[in-house]
C-alpha cells in the first residue's frame, strides 16, 4: 500500500517536473530565437537576427516601459494613473529639436496678451519650465524636473505651434518598472510598449541617446 | 491671380496644419552667436541590467537556505529570520516587481502571445519556487515570499475556521487563478498585480483602493492567519498541488506521534489534519454510491459551468482596450456638448479603418468565448473537486501537516515533546 502510493507521487512528480522544465524550454528557446531585435538603427548586423551572432541579441535582455511620443495623444492621464506621486512619466525637453522661440506654445497660454515669466502667462500648473535668455531673440526652457507631474499640457502646446521639443517620457530613476504599467492599460493611444533596456527612451526627431551603444 | 495667391496661401496653411509636429521642425535650430553650448537632453538610465540576476540568485540562495531549515534544521526562529530578509529584499528593497506571483502573467502571456519578449527573471521567479515545492514541499510560503512573510508578522491571534469554511473559501484562489490566466492569455490586463494588496506598502505610495485593501487584509490578518496565502493567492493553487507530491515534506514529530494533540492548536492554518481512526465511518457500499455521484457530479458541474462562462463573455471582454474602442465606434457620443473621449479622439488621430478596429474587438470576443468555456468548465471542476473533497474521508493514525495547505511555517515542532535524543 505504502509503495503503490509512493511511486505515484514519484510519477506524479516527474510528470510535473517534465512539464515545467518543457514550459522553461519553450520560452527560453523563443526569446533567444525571437527576431524582435529592437537595436534597430543602432546596429550595423540587420536585417538576420534569427542568427544574429551579437551577444545583446542572443542574451536576455530586460525591458521597461517607455511611451511613444509619435502616437502620444497629451490626454493627461499619464500624471493621474502612475502609481507613483508623481508620475515616473515626465515631460522631456529634446533641446536638438528646439527652436527657442520667443513666443513659445509649451510654455505660455495661448491667449497671453503680452510675453512675460509671469505665473498667469504659464501653461504649466507648477511652473516647472524655466525660461532663460540666451541671446536675441531666443530663449532657452528648461524644465525643473522635480516639479513636473506629466500633465503633457506644454506637450500639446508644443506640439500644437512649435516643433514639438517637449515630449512625455518615462523617467527610468523614478518608474518601478511595474510588471504591467498601470498608465499603459489606460493609456487611449496604446502609445506604451515594453521597450530594451538597452535603449530606455523613444525620442522623436533625434538619434537616441549620444552615448548609445554602437554595434557593428 | 488673387485666386492663385489665395490657393497657395491655403496649400501654405495645410502644409502647416498637417506637418508631422515631430520630426519637422517649424522653426530651424538657431545658429547662436554668443557661444551658447546647448544644455543634454535629461534620460536618466533604468536600474542595471545585472541587478536582475542578482534577484535570481538571492532566489534561489533563499530557497535554498528555507528548505534545509524546514527539513533539517526545523528551526521555527531561523525560519523566521529568513522571512525577515525576503520581506527586506523582495519587499521593500525590489518593491514588489518581480515576484512569483504576478509571474503567472508573464508566463501565460509569453505562452500565448509569441510576440511578448518574457525576461530570464520571470521565468526563474515563476519555476524555481515550484520547483523546490515538488521536493520540499512549499518552503517559497515559509519564507521567500514577501507576502507570506509580512502577513506572518501579524498573525498575533489565529482563530480556527474549520474544514468546511476552510475548503469553502480555498475555492477563491483557484477563481483568481482562472481570472488571472484568463486576462493574461487574451492580453487583456494583468489582474493579480492590478490588485496587488501589498505593493502599495512596499512603495510606500500608492492609491487609496490599494492601501485600504492591504489595510483590511492585515487588520484580518491578525484573527484569520495569512488571509491572502489561504484564499487569495492564486500561485498558492500551483504550489499546493505541486506540494501534495513532493518528496520530501516537514514532518511535526522527528520519530514517533504520541498522539497528543500538542501540535494541533499550534498550526495557524488549520493545516494539521486530525487522525480518522476507529471505525470506518463509510462502508464499502455508501463509498461507492459516493464514487458513483461524484463521477457524474463533475462532468455536469464542468458543464453547466462551462455554459455559463461563454455566456458571459462579452462581460468578461469588456475590459479589454479592443473591445472597449468598438463599442465606443458603435455607439459615439450624441450629446454635442459632451467632450470625445480620448480613445476616440486617439483611434481618429492614428487613422485607422473601422472596420480594422472591429475585426481586432471580433478576434479578442472569439477568444474569450473559448476562454469563458474553459474557465467555466476549470471552475465546475474545482467546485465537484470541493464537494469530492468534503464528502471523502481519508484515513490515517497520526498527526500530520496536509501536504497541500501546509505552509511549512515550521511553529507546530516547537509544540511536539517528541525529541529525539
């Protein structure tokens, strides 16, 4: 009695560990095999990563959420559904894509009638973009980081009558990197994808970051 | 000639209106004449990616170590100690991400979903803990998990529920893990870290709903011991089936059960079962009626539980973003003053078909017709399982820790006056 029960736990418990060690197989074989190489313009080997000999391709790689701009609608819901306060998602000035206008749509109201630091001037609820002279006519923004809460309000207004310099992004030193991001399941735009770690952020308009990795 | 000014005019206001924001610039980058050094873009870097395998390798030392204290050291102290560290490390110092738990999620969606790049890590996290289960039986629950270990700390007076409420409420867990898989499969939403009690105390931050269930969990926690491992945890299911076969298990006495009854008050789980001895209390006959009934009981159960799952799926379609999207195209809103909503406003900005929205919403509703039936039926076997289970005694001459819910606490030890000398 004893023995019968006893090899069935030991077949019950093979067939278990056969099952997990077939799941370990499958995933870890599609992930090493999986083509979905984001090195993307950064990598000279293109165009064959099933055999892709590079070791960032071959090996895991993690992620992290990021947003992109391109698909980005400014609803504001990035400021109010992170579950950090404040939001790990920042607006993030790319000063190569600037024009450092004088009349500037990201940080002044539309209907100001004449142009000044003045806080009723500001489309920023907190004031965190910081206007600098830098020669005429031109301006510098710069954004105190701390301040920002992600509203995206100077995101529309960029985007909507300048060059759209001011762009939300999740800011890695603050995002938890949540096994599902709580902004991207309520995201309209379904602008928030998992990204390589490798390559955290999905500026428009520049190359990433200048000292990104160059492969190749 | 006023015509052509004018259309070139207009041409001149489209080309502004429809110009990309990003990637033309309006206005061309100023050449600076005073030296102006144009300040870095600010991207601070995401944690290391070693880091992540130093999380698997503390797993797996934590694992280790909890195993041989349950089985060979039977130190409920030590035990202790060690869930300290999990709930400083995995707890406080990870926050909560990764964790065994959510796992599931990540390991259903990689399954399902060919696209999804699932890291080492989760992989790890989900089959190591079990792992160790088929061979120690659920050390993970003793100590590694920072959920066991925070609700452990407040389990200052433990009532007894009994079997029946115990088996009762042990049916939540499988639901979840049903929902859970579910949601995952269909990419729908990640249900079990969407309800995370806890993570809003590891963060020190986090919604009110958050705080208000990790709150009501602990505040129960300290009458009914570790209320989410028992009825909520949906890893739980796993490892309890996987505990059932292991090979090696905590034993309460290291020789010989005196029968004393010491060790039963101990458990705060209710996880010690009690000696059916005397007299069989079913004949052969009333135990094959019983086999009789519960053969049939479970198919129907499955059935009519299956039945009522695809029925309800467009209910349970109705979170995800797809189906959402197409019941918004379907009905807009007809009040004028009221605002778009953002999805619209987002699915007119992106330029996509209607008809392309609605076949995604068709595919995501087929799939969870399939999925309702079978986590329909899933349910109607758990429930037949749990009338099995309530009507079946088993028969056995000692004390002993049920191999499935025993969460390898190791506190009834101290209470055995068996020692081995």
């Amino acid at each position: 009695m004893q023995n019968r029960r006893d090899f069935l736990n030991l077949l019950c418990r093979g067939t278990i560990l056969t099952g997990l060690a077939a799941t370990t197989g499958v995933l870890a074989y599609r992930s090493v095999k999986s083509g979905n190489c984001e090195l993307g313009s950064s990598c000279s080997n293109c165009g064959k990563s099933d055999n892709c000999s590079l070791t960032e391709a071959v090996l895991y790689r993690s992620t992290v959420w990021q947003l992109d701009p391109a698909k980005c609608i400014q609803c504001g819901r990035c400021a109010t559904n992170c579950v950090m306060t404040p939001s790990a998602v920042k607006a993030t000035h790319v000063f190569a894509m600037c024009g450092y206008c004088d009349l500037c749509g990201g940080y002044l109201k539309p209907d100001t009638k004449n142009i000044s630091t003045a806080a009723e001037n500001q489309l920023c609820p907190t004031s965190a973009i910081k206007r600098k002279f830098v020669e005429d006519p031109f301006y510098q923004y710069t954004i105190d980081e701390p301040l920002c809460i992600g509203c995206a309000k100077c995101v529309k207004g960029c985007s909507a009558f300048g060059n759209g310099s001011l762009q939300l992004q999740v800011h890695h030193d603050r995002c938890k990197n949540c096994n599902q991001c709580a902004i991207a399941r309520d995201c309209p735009a379904d602008a928030y994808s998992r990204v390589p770690a490798s390559k955290p952020y999905l500026l428009q308009g520049i190359e990433s970051k200048p000292d990104d990795k160059q492969i190749g | 000639m006023k015509k052509i000014f004018a259309l070139v005019f207009l041409v001149f206001l489209f080309a502004v209106q429809f110009m990309n924001a990003y990637g033309i610039q309006r206005f061309p980058k100023p050449e600076f004449e005073s030296g102006y050094v144009q300040p870095e873009t600010l991207m601070p870097n995401p944690r290391a990616e070693v880091l992540a395998i130093m999380d698997i390798v503390v797993l797996i030392f934590c694992l280790s170590v909890v195993s041989w204290l349950v089985i060979k050291k039977r130190s409920r102290n030590k035990v202790f100690w060690m869930s300290l560290f999990a709930l400083a490390y995995f707890g406080f110092y990870r926050e909560g991400c990764i964790c065994s738990i959510g796992s599931i999620q990540n390991v259903t969606l990689a399954l399902f979903d060919t696209s999804y790049f699932i890291p080492l890590s989760a992989i790890i996290f989900f089959v190591a803990p079990l792992v160790y289960t088929l061979f120690f039986g659920r050390t993970f629950c003793a100590a590694v998990c920072p959920f066991g270990a925070i609700q452990d700390l407040v389990a200052f007076k433990p009532q007894k529920l009994g079997a029946r409420l115990n088996a009762m409420l042990g049916v939540i867990p499988y639901v979840y893990l049903g929902l859970a898989v579910l949601y995952a499969a269909t990419g729908t939403d990640f249900i079990i870290c969407r309800y995370d009690p806890f993570v809003g105390i590891w963060r020190v931050n986090a919604s009110f709903g958050m705080f208000v269930f990790g709150g009501l969990l602990l505040v129960s926690g300290i009458f009914i011991a570790r209320p989410y491992c028992r009825f909520l945890c949906p890893y739980g299911v796993l490892l309890n089936w996987t505990s059932r076969f292991s090979r090696k298990h905590i034993t309460i006495t290291p020789a010989e059960c005196i029968q004393c009854r010491l060790c039963k008050n101990s458990c705060p789980y209710d996880a010690i079962d009690m000696p059916v001895t005397g007299k069989n209390p079913d004949d052969k006959r009333t135990m094959g009626r019983k086999l009789i009934f519960i053969t049939f009981l479970i198919p129907v159960l499955m059935l009519v539980g299956g039945w009522t799952g695809s029925r309800l799926h467009e209910q349970l379609a109705g979170v995800n973003g797809k189906v959402k999207l197409a019941k918004q195209i379907l009905n807009p809103v007809s009040d004028k003053n009221q605002a778009e909503t953002f999805e619209m406003e987002a699915f007119k900005s992106a330029g996509k078909q209607q008809s392309q929205a609605f076949a995604e919403a068709a595919d995501v509703l087929h799939d969870f017709y399939i999925g309702g039936w079978i986590l329909g039926g899933f349910i109607g076997l758990v429930f037949g399982g749990l009338i099995a289970g309530l009507l079946i005694t088993k028969h056995h001459t000692d004390y002993t820790p049920n191999k499935g819910t025993c969460l390898s606490c190791v506190r009834c030890v101290d209470y055995c006056p068996v020692k081995v000398t």
